[in-house]
C-alpha cells in the first residue's frame, strides 16, 4: 500500500491510499502523458497556440509529478489529471494557490520559456530515443551535451526541503522540492527521476519510452516497444516502399 498526502497551503487537503498494483498502473499512464507532451514540445512550431498551450500543460504535469504543483483555487476542482499525476509520481505532494509559473525562479512567461528552451530539450530526447543508427559513441556524445543541462536545471536550481516521516513503515526521510529555479527545472526533474527509475528497475522494456520513428526519423513514444513508426502515414508509407 502507498499512502500520499496532498496538502495544499500548509494544510492536508487528503490522503490517498492504493495498492502497488494500482500505482504501478497509474505511474505508467501519467508518465507516458508526460512524455507525449515533451516529444510534442521539441518538434513543434512554436508559432501556433495550440504547441504553447501543450507546453504549459507539460511544465504543470512535470511539477505535479515531482510534488509541488501551483494551481489556482478556482481550477482545482477541474484538475483530475492533475491529482492522478499527483498520486502517481508518489511523492509528498503540495499544491499551491498559485499561477504555476510563480513557482519557477526565472521569472519569464511560459511563451518565452517555450521558445528558450526547446533547443536545450532536443540533444536530450535524441539521446533517450537512443537511434541505432548511431554509434555508442556517438550517442554518449548526446548525452554529455544533454545531461549537463538535465542535472543544472533539474537538481542543482531546485531548492530541495527535509522531511522526516513519523511513519517510518516505508521510509524514513524523503525530499521535497521547495522552488523550482527555472521553468526548464520541472521537466528536467520528471526526466531525472525516470532515468534513476530505470536504473533501479529490472524490467526496463517502457520506462523510457522513446525511440526514432523508422520512416520519417523524427522522435517519437510508444505504447507499445514493437511499434516502429510514429504515425499511420509512417506506416502506410513504409508498408508502400516494401519496407
Ligand atoms: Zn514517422
């Protein structure tokens, strides 16, 4: 059983309880959210609302996923995704009455954060999609250039809190993020957080699910590991090459 609590403003709005089997689920489905928002993200035309209104929701995902999220009071009832990706990134959640952006240190609007750090997130999902067109070494490469902004953005300018747990049946102590140092730190902590995820795990199969679309060759996610193509048009066009 996994207990969380979700407190909002100091005080404890609820506490949720779900079986591991239940979480496992959940944390699967959230995260595969946040992952279609972020492949999105580093392949749109920023020029159209549509790719910024999906990079808000990324940045307000990632931030629920890592427990501290800013919601408005007047939106907090209509925010069901939001309390499952609360739930699923399993941490000790705080949501605060607050335009999620008022979280970040950096202090410039979310259209701004779109366009500045696109091209920092590219290098990264390049290396997460792991092309085997590309030799290790050259997929490392990507990785030196991707996981020194990763780790800047994601962990150093985060300010982190210490909590100590009175119940000590799961744990003992756990961190809590207090500030985000910049807009690009939410998404930078979710993808931290997965990687150690894949670490630690023994099945690894989906935990990064990315990879490079066969046909087209742009990043895509999957569902499903033997999916190759990223879209049905990849896959009738290749079917017609005889690919
Ligand atoms: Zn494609």
């Amino acid at each position: 059983m996994t207990s969380i609590a979700l407190r909002q403003d100091g005080k404890t709005l609820k506490r949720i309880e779900i079986d591991e089997t239940h979480a496992a689920s959940l944390r699967k489905e959230r995260a595969l959210e946040i992952w279609k928002r972020l492949v999105r993200y580093v392949q749109a035309d920023l020029n159209h609302k549509q790719e910024l209104q999906n990079f808000r929701a990324l940045v307000v995902e990632c931030m629920a996923w890592n427990g501290l999220v800013g919601v408005p009071e007047d939106v907090v009832s209509e925010s069901v995704g939001l309390f499952r990706t609360l739930v699923a990134g399993g941490k000790r959640a705080t949501i605060k009455n607050t335009d999620p952006f008022k979280l970040c240190s950096d202090g410039i609007t979310p259209e701004q954060a779109a366009i500045k750090y696109q091209k920092d997130f590219l290098p990264g999902l390049k290396w997460l999609a792991r092309n085997p067109e590309l030799t290790e070494e050259a997929r490392a490469q990507l990785g030196k250039e991707a996981a020194q902004f990763l780790w800047e953005h994601g962990d150093e300018n985060i300010s982190l809190g210490l909590v100590i747990h009175q119940d000590t049946a799961q744990s003992f102590y756990s961190m809590k993020v207090e500030r985000y140092g910049t807009v690009a730190s939410p998404i930078c902590r979710f993808i931290l957080d997965r990687l150690d995820y894949y670490a630690k795990a023994e099945s690894k199969d989906d935990i990064i699910p990315l990879k490079v679309c066969v046909y087209c060759r742009k990043i895509m996610f999957f569902e499903r590991n033997s999916r190759k193509t990223c879209s049905d048009s990849c896959r009738v066009a290749m079917h017609r090459k005889g690919l």
